[in-house]
C-alpha cells in the first residue's frame, strides 16, 4: 500500500459547553435505527418511522412519523450547507429486489430530497450485515454480505457506487473469491487513493485495498495475537500513516466473545492490539462500535454477558475510552442486574463525551425498547430512565466500575473490575455486619471462593484509595 501524505477530516471546533447526561427509552421494538450529532448541537435519531431531535438534556424538540415501518436507517451524513444525508434499506421485497432510500434534510430537518433504489438479485442467499459511507465527493457507496442460507461456501459482499446529485447508481461489483467475506467493512482513504475494505476470520484481520475505480490493489492478511474470530467490525483513519479497527473476538480455546482494538500502519501491518480479553465473562460489539471526534481519544462500546451471550441471564453495556496508543483511560460498564442491555453503536460527542444506542428488556422473551444513554467525558450516567413523552419511568441505569456475578451464586464469585479501579479490596458482610471474607483486587477478573459461606443474603464493598466505588448486595443459594 502507497504511505499516505494527506488526510481530510471533517473535525468540528471546539465548543465550551458542559456535557450533559441523559437516559431515553424510544421505542417497544427492536430494529434498525441511525443517530448523528446536529450542527447546533442537538441529537437526531432516527428509527423505522419516526424521526425524533433531542437537545443535549434529552428534552424532545420534534418528533415525525412519516415513514415507511419497513424500512431500516443504515447511517447518518452530514452534507455541505448544513444538510443531512440519512440512508436506508427495506425489507420489502419486489420480486428479487431490495430497496434503498436516500433522504436529504436541511438544518432544521425538513426533506429537501428523497429518492428510492431498486437493488436485483439473482441468488438465494440472504443479506447478513451493510455497511455504508459517503465519500470526499459525497457519493454514497454501501455494501451488502450475502452469505449461504446454511452458512456453508463462499460468501459474496456487493458493493454500489451511487452519485451524489440524484443518488442513482453509478457503478456496483460482487467480491467473491474469499470465504471470509463476510461482516466487512469499508472506509476511504485519508489521500483520496482508494477505499479499504475490511473483515476476519480465525486466521487474522483482512484488508482489501481498492482503487477508486474499485478494483482491487491489493490483499493484506493482520495476523493479531489473540485466538480470536471475527465477529463484528468498524474501522476509521486516525491520521496519515495509521487507522484502528474495532472487533469482536471469539477466543477458540475458551468460546467466549471479546472486545479488541487494534492499530495497523498503511501496509496493513499490526502496530499494537488490546482487548478485553478474559475467560469467565462474554463481550460482543455490534456495528459501530467504534468512534471518536478527534484522535486524541477513542470509545469503543460492546455488551458484556458473565454466561453464554443468548443466554436469558442479564447483560450490561460496556464502554472503554482509550487514547492514540490505544491505553485504556477508563472502562464503565451500564445496566443492572436483572435486565438485558444490548449496545448497537456509539457516537463521540463534541462536548467530550458519547452517545450509546442500544435495546434494554427485562427477560429473553419480552419485548425491546430502543435506548439511548448519554454519558459525559467521564463515563458517568446516573439518570433516570424518561419516555419518549418524557415521563418519568422507575428505572435508573447505573455506570458500575465494578460488578459481581452469578448473583445469585454459590461456591463461587467473580468480581470484574475497571482497569482504572485495581489496588483496592473487596469486603463481603453479613447482614448483622460482620466482616466475612476480604480480597485484593490485583486483576480485572478476581475470583472468590464463597464455599465457606452459609446460604443467604451478603452486602459487598469495594474500596480503592479510602473511597467506595461500589456496593450492593449478594445472595448465595
């Protein structure tokens, strides 16, 4: 790969504001859904039929419902002239087609345009992930895995090059030649030479390098350390010379999920990897989970699950906040004990802080609703959970930089800890009191044999630096 010389950003000024915190639940369901940060300041979000703008404290300024129900948000752009750009995919199909929309907004988000492409297909195989971007030119280009209904063969990612004036499709290819073709990812090039292409498997991160006619240039295999899979993908340019991918992990020895980032240069060469890695909990992101409004630091989002991640047992959004070498500034983790929190992406703010998308329900069976949390430069978030009505709802998501599971447990207990709150110890009473067992904390996952403890209901403490970081308590059956 040619050493890129130049790099074009699109990177807001900075804004004096205080970063707010907030908490929404959106919607009783579960599907796709866009979010972008708006020139003034504020939130849109769009999902399925309704598009609602919220200001930085979570109050709704408007909210339309004027939308095609079959419909999914792909992604949010923003366009010169203070304009939007919001991409979609419908389920309807017409004969063997899917459906594309592109709708332009103005700054007050009004439809300025609006126009549907009709995608053929000729195989069976179905749609497994979609990304999309649009270009230094404003050309959207979005690509779409199909993979066999039995996931056996190769699997193919279509690719469609669209103008910017019309949005009608200029050019579309099919990469076929590769079985790891799926989950990809694309990203242009910082020096305006092409567009890399990426995915994983087993064996190692992989990267297409393309021409800007989308040929292929070239094809770079990322051996990385960890006895991972590739699950789920994100990547972005930090500067000239270097980007970052964001991944999903299976470890192949113990099958669980993990959370990994890692740093390439421009030959595709690994420059330094972390990940969350561990053998007793299960960490799995979704599609943008990766993303920052300047390099100087970098968020990445995931779900974290003590057990099998389809399992009914309750999940947490994890969210790590690292800097340019990818150090790990500060790790919190948001939920409870008896939900299932599931994060979709997250969005770097201007005021320092992020916006996580995700779904939050009370059981594996029960119905979704869509959520966004708001947290500040730090990591906190300690709102009640508003309506979209903005009535005020019993559920408060807490950011832990602690948690214990099974809980309830037995011979057993694992204490998982934020990197940032190592050297304190752990403190089990009874419920007169009395000191029961005590444990330094060295590592993010110490674990506690509670053999020796009768049956019944515990209160934790952890304490690091004479302060109390978290508390709660803890039944043994």
């Amino acid at each position: 790969m040619k050493k890129m010389l130049v790099v074009t950003l699109i990177l807001f000024a900075t804004i004096n504001i205080n970063a707010q915190t907030f908490s929404k639940k959106i919607y009783n369901d579960n599907g796709g859904s866009n979010f972008i940060e708006t020139y003034d300041n504020n939130y849109a979000f769009h999902y399925k039929d309704s598009l609602t703008i919220f200001d930085n404290h979570g109050n709704i300024l408007s909210q339309e419902k004027n939308y095609d129900n079959n419909c999914q948000p792909i992604d949010f752009f923003y366009l010169p002239n203070n304009k939007y750009l919001s991409i979609g995919i419908c389920d309807k199909l017409v004969g063997e087609s899917y459906t594309l929309w592109f709708r332009e907004y103005d700054e007050n988000f009004n439809i300025t345009k609006e126009e549907y492409e009709i995608l053929d297909y000729t195989d069976s195989r179905m749609i497994y992930t979609y990304d999309c971007i649009v270009n230094n030119n404003y050309e959207p280009i979005i690509i779409i895995d199909k993979i066999q209904q039995d996931f056996g063969g190769l699997d193919t990612t279509f690719l469609y090059h669209f103008s910017a004036e019309d949005y009608k499709l200029i050019f579309d290819t099919a990469y076929t030649d590769y079985l790891w073709m799926r989950q990809c990812v694309i990203t242009q090039i910082p020096d305006n030479s092409g567009y890399l292409l990426c995915s994983g498997d087993m064996n190692g991160l992989y990267h297409l390098e393309l021409s800007n006619n989308f040929d292929i240039k070239d094809t770079l295999i990322s051996p990385i350390n960890l006895p991972s899979y590739g699950l789920y993908w994100d990547f972005a340019f930090i500067d000239s010379n270097s980007y970052i991918m964001s991944a999903g992990l299976r470890n192949q020895v113990v099958g669980n999920d993990q959370i990994g980032v890692v740093k390439f240069n421009t030959n595709g060469e690994v420059l330094k990897e972390t990940s969350s890695a561990s053998n007793t909990d299960n960490r799995l992101p979704r599609r943008k989970c990766l993303s920052f409004v300047d390099s100087s630091y970098i968020y990445t989002a995931y779900s974290v699950s003590t057990i099998e991640y389809n399992s009914p047992a309750p999940t947490l959004i994890g969210v790590t906040k690292l800097d340019i070498d990818l150090n790990i500034i500060w790790e919190k983790f948001y939920g409870d004990s008896i939900n299932k929190y599931v994060s979709y992406n997250i969005n770097a703010t201007k005021d320092g802080g992020a916006v996580i998308i995700g779904v939050v329900r009370d059981n594996f069976d029960s119905p979704f609703f869509n959520i966004i949390i708001k947290i500040d430069s730090l990591g906190n978030n300690e709102e009640e959970f508003t309506g979209i009505d903005n009535s005020e709802t019993n559920s408060i998501i807490k950011s832990h930089e602690l948690i214990i599971y099974p809980n309830p447990g037995n011979e057993n207990m694992q204490v998982r800890t934020a990197v940032q709150q190592l050297g304190g110890v752990f403190y089990i009473y009874d419920i007169t009191g009395k000191l029961v067992l005590q444990h330094e904390v060295t590592s993010s996952i110490t674990q506690i044999n509670t053999s020796s403890l009768l049956s019944g209901t515990y209160i934790y403490k952890y304490i690091n630096n004479n302060e109390l970081i978290e508390n709660g308590k803890w039944v043994k059956e």
